[in-house]
C-alpha cells in the first residue's frame, strides 16, 4: 500500500479545473436567471439626497433597481451583521441599508435585469444627488490623531532608556502603501431561487458556513431556507474570509423578484472591498558593539475605516526572533473615509516583519556585522512575551540550509561592490515567522463495501490544495488506494468547519480525518471481531490498522479482514461516522512556523530597474502533507513577496478619496517577466508536540520576509536604504 502523506501528489481536483468541469460561484446555471449590476457611490462622505431610477426601469429587459428604499427587510441590529472574523469594533457595512455614505465605492443601488450587459447599460442612467461632507483619506495627513487599538504583547523593563543608552542605535519609518487583493476570480454570488421560497447560494467565500450564518441572521431566515455552496475559489488569500457585499445584493435581488439572481462585480468594483491596510511602521533597535540586543520597539500606525477597528498583530514579532531584555509594542488605528481593510495573506506579519527586517539589516550595516551573524547572536529560543519554548523551531536550520544553496558565503560585504556588466548586484536576507495555528474541525467519512470511502467536511479549499491532503490523510488512514477517496468540501450541510485562513486548515482538517478514520476502524473491528474464527477476535483496537483494503494487526498483518468481508458479514453495506476534533489547549509552548529567505537583485545602473533574479526561501514549518503543493505554496508567496517589494500600490486621490488604479493594468503586479530562479528548501522539522501528525501549514510562512530580503537586497547593491515601499526605480533616483 501506497503512503500518500509526505509525498508530492498531483492535485486530485486537477483534472476539474484544467477541463472546465470545476464550477466556480459565477458560472452556475439557473432556470431564468437574472443578473443584477452594481451601482458604486462617487463620494467618499456624505448621503444620497436624491435617487432616480426612472431612466434605467424603462430599459427593455430591466425588471427593477433596489436601493435603500425599495429593498427586501434587512436586518436593523449591529450584532446581527457580525460574521465570526469581524471585528470587534465598531457597526459592520451594510449595503443598501441606508441613505449614507461611508466610502468612494460604496454599492448604492443593484439595476437586476435580464442579462448582464442589459443590466450594466442601465446602471449608467442611474441618477444620484449628494451631499458631500467632509472626509479624509490620507494616513500620513492624519497621523497625529492615531489612537492605541492594543498593547499585543506587554512591555518588558525599560525600553526607552535601553533604546537611549546602547551602544549603537537605529529607529526609522518604513511604509507599507495599501495593497488590494486581486485574485483571478472575481468576486461573485449566484442566488438560486426555488419554488418552495428556498435558496441556494453560490458564492465566492473561505467559509460556507460563515456565510450561511450571516446571511440567515441579515435575513432573519431559518438554517434550512438557505444552502451555502462555494466547491471552488479562484484565490481569495483573505479577502473571502469575511461575507463581501455582492452575496448580500444577491440574496436582496432573488427575494424582492422571487427569481434567481446572479452578481458578479468587476474588477473595478473588487477595489471597494478588503485590502491590506497601509501602515507606518516605526521600529527601534539598541545594540551593544557585540551586536546583543538592549531593545526593540515597534509602533505601527494603521488605516482603517470609520465604521469598524481592524487591527492585525504587526508588531511583537521580534519577541519570538530575537532576545532582548527590553521591548515595547503598541498598534494604532487611524480612522478614515475609506472601506474596512481586511485580511491579506499573512496580515499582520507581511508588513510588520518587513519593517522588523529591514531594520535588523541597517542594524548588521551599523554594526559592520554579517545579517546572519547578528540574526543568530540575537536568536530566540523562547517566545519571550509569554517565556515559552517553542513545539520546535529549526530557524537555525533554515538560516544554514538556505544560505549554503544561495552562495551566501561569496557575498561581498560592501555595497556597489558585486557586479554583472552594467548590472548592480545585491544579495539580501530577512527572516519568516507566522503562527502555527489549528481549528477545531468535523469530518464525516462513508466507506462503502466495496472499498470506495466519501470525506466530506465544509472546509474551502481556495486553491491551496485541501482536496488533496484530505484525499492524502484519509487514503492512509483507511488503507485505500487515494483513487478509491472522493471529497466533498465547502457545503453547510456538511460537517462544521471554520473559514479557511491563517494557515491552520490543514493542520485541522487532516486531524479530523484521522478522527473520523478511527471511528470507521472501530466499526470495522467490531465488525470483523464476529466473524467465525476471526483472525482478530479479542484484538483492541490500538493493535489494529487499516492496510490494503484490509483491518489487521498492527504487528502481524497476516491477521487480517477484508472491508468486504467484515461488512459483508455484518450485513451492512456502508458505514458512516462523523468526528469533530478539537486540540487540546497547551499552555507550555509556543507554535511558530519560521523561514530563512535570500534574494539577488540587479539593479540596471543607468536605467535604475531593478530585477529579481534569485530566491531560496528555507521553511521550516513541521510535516509537510504534499512536498509538490507545498512548494506550490512557497513558490506563490514568494512571487506575492517580490509584488509587496517592486510593485504594489494603491493609488489614492486624496482630493476625491477615489482610487486612481482600481485595475490590473496600472495596479502592478509581478509577471512572468518578473518571476526568475525560485528554490524552495523544506527543513525537517520533526514536532511531537504540535499535533500528532506534527503540521503546521503553509500558507503565510512564504510571503513573510520576502520584501524585506528584496529591499535589503537593492540597499546592497545600490548602496541607497528605500524604506518605503513599493521600491521603484524613481526613488533610487532620490
């Protein structure tokens, strides 16, 4: 029998998507469908005074345009329009519940007709009046009236003072602009209305039963009157974990007309949903001449919106890096007319340990110390905010794997130093670190007599592979060849789940299948245990394993009974159970995942572009479930990596609040041209303590450090610090 975990397995879900088999929200068919086009706000403050939709009800194929005044009944309650990551301050956004308006982008009216081209003509004779209030949307404008969110980690001794009297001393501004998500997929609801006043959505979502909750309390539905369905997602990296607008306008257009209602935004429309806030990130190191840290301070300043506080951990993450007696962190907001930024892979860590890194890197230059040299005297065995060891923690490993692969050993030094004819050469290096997070999950598993087992849970799988490392764990766990495991995910009929982010859905999906499986074991050796002259009569079921079709004993696998067999005997056809795991709490260790990542950068001296032309990126995050999707994990967060470095930015005109690139071909993201040599290094990282596999998950760890490696990389080869980001190639001109 084939051992499928640990493995490079081709995704399961591969032949679905590379044929057109795989539906997505916006593609499925419903009886007379309509659809409905959005209406956006062109003022960021203010409120609608007057709405005419005369223009737009008089084109052929148009059968209504809801606003705030003609819409189905929406809940009134704050706590009813609260999704389980909302956060927790602040009145969620409602669309069109009222004549206000919170934000450039705001979705004011839905024109529902017959065929999207009808109903996006019409949105144009939509008529709106304002009034416009006053508004601000620049965070360095309106820094002075930043308010502390949270302390997310306590202080520790005095480090004002330390900061004051080391050695050598570094405190600079790095800013991180607002970076908006744009995954392939554009955001899209299909509400599927039947005849007994029931719907079935097909959304774009992280989690289905997220979705499913907060539209029956919007509504103020029963669970049974609506079905959330999302069995694939086009990327999402965050911006889905929460329920976005257009799933609302959906539901509103399906109930007020009682047929089926398809929205899809463009991706014009996408910019008026989450992003990953801009922040100022303000960070202090003190240093004694060895290069021992004294203290550490980081201050973020961050954008939100006026409605609702979202806050991300960026600081605190050197209280797991790098030991110093002495800390402080604080986080805060800046309420402005603007959408609530949301999550974005690995939120938080991406521009918080960007900044961290690129100061740890001055730092060494300061100290005329190798980065890695420093990096290891001020290595952390513990996490020090809380004093805990860690489940395990192979950073060192990482540092020394990663840098052997790169060549890190030929690096000169001194800037403007390594040459490639008219090219500038850097090289530079920053650390990863992200939590290792788990969820309490419920798996159900149906095994039919003829050895063909059904997994089914409402976890998503947005495109990082939890088809295939459920189809993995389960094939092992039951014995089966991975052909015989059919997968069913993200349905809120099926087996709870939480929504799909933080890099803990495989770890917590994995272990609800091993929990499930042994529910199935102990049915099959009950089973089998009754069979006349069982072979496994009186066995217990820690001495059992399931193996090639079979139940036998773990130390003699001749002892053994066939599924068929054992079922066949029993007079059952399937067995089917259903496990919810939960991990027990530990409060004696600290859970990271952590890389070691070097880039190279040309920098053209005469033109000053810069490439990216070499990455290692060295993790080490425990087990890995599939070496090929993993990889494909890595690969992606390091391309994502290099975008934060050379080329995103959402461009705000702080005149109107609108965004000036809410579009592909100005909101720059790397492409293939930009994509050179990437090599990914897995670092064996056994973990006994995590979880009994011994996961982390992937999913943020290749992103975090990425830019700064890039930006550290850029200051080596051009000998010029950019500490604000994107770094292009007008401000190595400066």
């Amino acid at each position: 029998m084939n051992a499928y975990v640990g493995t490079p397995t081709s995704r399961v879900d591969g032949r679905a998507k590379v044929t057109g088999a795989a539906k997505y929200a916006g593609e499925f068919p419903a009886d007379k469908l309509l659809h409905g086009f959005v209406v956006e706000a062109i003022i960021p403050c203010g409120r609608i005074a007057r709405l005419d939709a005369s223009e737009a009800l008089k084109v052929d194929g148009v059968l209504n345009v809801l606003t705030h005044a003609n819409r189905p009944p929406l809940a009134d309650k704050d706590e009813a329009w609260k999704d389980e990551v909302a956060p927790e301050g602040g009145s969620p956004f409602r669309p069109l519940y009222d004549d206000k308006i919170k934000f450039n982008g705001q979705p004011i009216a839905l024109v529902v007709a017959e065929d999207w081209e009808t109903a996006k003509f019409a949105a144009t004779l939509v008529r709106v009046e304002y009034e416009q209030h006053g508004f601000a949307t620049d965070l360095e404008g309106e820094r002075s009236n930043a308010a502390e969110k949270n302390e997310p980690h306590k202080p520790r001794g005095d480090a004002a003072a330390a900061l004051a009297g080391a050695d050598v001393r570094h405190e600079a501004d790095y800013v991180i602009p607002t970076e908006h998500h744009n995954p392939m997929e554009l955001y899209a609801t299909t509400a599927v209305w039947d005849s007994n006043g029931k719907l079935t959505i097909y959304d774009k979502t992280q989690g289905v039963q997220n979705v499913h909750k907060f539209l029956c309390s919007v509504f103020d539905k029963k669970p049974d009157d609506i079905r959330v369905v999302s069995p694939y997602v086009g990327g999402a990296f965050g911006s889905g974990l929460r329920p976005q607008y257009q799933v609302v306008l959906a539901t509103l257009g399906a109930l007020a007309l009682k047929r089926s209602v398809r929205v899809v935004l463009t991706r014009q429309q996408m910019y008026g949903l989450g992003y990953r806030p801009m922040t100022i990130e303000r960070v202090g190191l003190g240093a004694r001449s060895d290069g021992t840290l004294d203290a550490v301070t980081h201050e973020a300043i961050a954008v939100t919106s006026r409605y609702e506080d979202f806050a991300r951990n960026d600081t605190g993450w050197a209280e797991q890096l790098y030991k110093s007696p002495n800390s402080r962190f604080s986080h805060k907001l800046v309420h402005l007319d603007v959408s609530t930024p949301c999550d974005m892979r690995a939120p938080g860590a991406a521009s918080g340990v960007c900044a961290l890194e690129c100061a740890m890197d001055e730092l060494a230059v300061a100290l005329k110390l190798d980065p890695i040299e420093l990096r290891l005297k001020c290595y952390s065995d513990r996490d020090q905010s809380e004093n805990l060891p860690y489940t395990s923690k192979q950073l060192r490993e990482c540092y020394a794997r990663g840098a052997d692969a790169f060549g890190w050993s030929r690096r000169n030094p001194a800037p403007r130093s390594m040459r490639d004819g008219k090219d500038l050469i850097g090289w530079g290096m920053a650390t990863g670190v992200w939590e290792a997070l788990q969820m309490p999950v419920a798996v159900r598993i149906v095994l039919t007599s003829n050895g063909h087992a059904e997994v089914s849970c409402a976890a998503s799988d947005i495109g990082t592979g939890t088809y295939t490392i459920v189809a993995q764990v389960a094939a092992d766990a039951l014995g089966l060849p991975i052909e015989n495991i059919s997968v069913r995910l993200a349905d809120s009929r099926l087996p709870q789940a939480p929504v799909e982010g933080g890099s803990w859905m495989a770890a917590s999906s994995a272990h609800a299948v091993l929990a499930a499986a042994e529910e199935v074991r102990k049915e099959l050796l009950r089973l089998a245990g009754k069979m006349p002259g069982s072979p496994l009569a009186g066995a217990e079921l820690a001495d059992t394993v399931l193996t090639d079709g079979s139940i036998a004993s773990a130390s003699n696998n001749s002892r053994a009974v066939s599924i068929a067999d054992a079922m066949r005997h029993g007079g059952v056809e399937r067995i089917e159970k259903e496990k919810l795991n939960q991990f027990g709490e530990d409060k004696k260790h600290a859970r990271n995942t952590h890389s070691a990542v070097f880039a190279e950068v040309k920098v053209d001296e005469e033109l000053n572009v810069i490439r990216v032309t070499r990455v290692v990126s060295a993790v080490a995050a425990g087990r890995i479930l599939n070496t090929k999707t993993g990889r494909s994990q890595i690969m992606g967060g390091v391309v994502w990596g290099i975008g934060m470095a050379l080329h995103e930015e959402t461009v705000m005109d702080h005149r109107f609040g609108r965004i000036m690139n809410a579009n592909i071909a100005e909101y720059h993201i790397p492409v293939n041209a930009d994509v050179h040599d990437i090599d990914v290094i897995f670092v064996d990282e056994p973990d006994a303590h995590i979880n009994a596999l011994g996961i982390k998950g992937l999913g943020e760890i290749g992103i975090v450090g990425v830019p700064a490696a890039i930006a550290n990389a850029v200051y080596h080869a051009t000998g010029k610090r950019i500490r604000r980001f994107p770094i292009t190639l007008d401000k190595l001109l400066d």
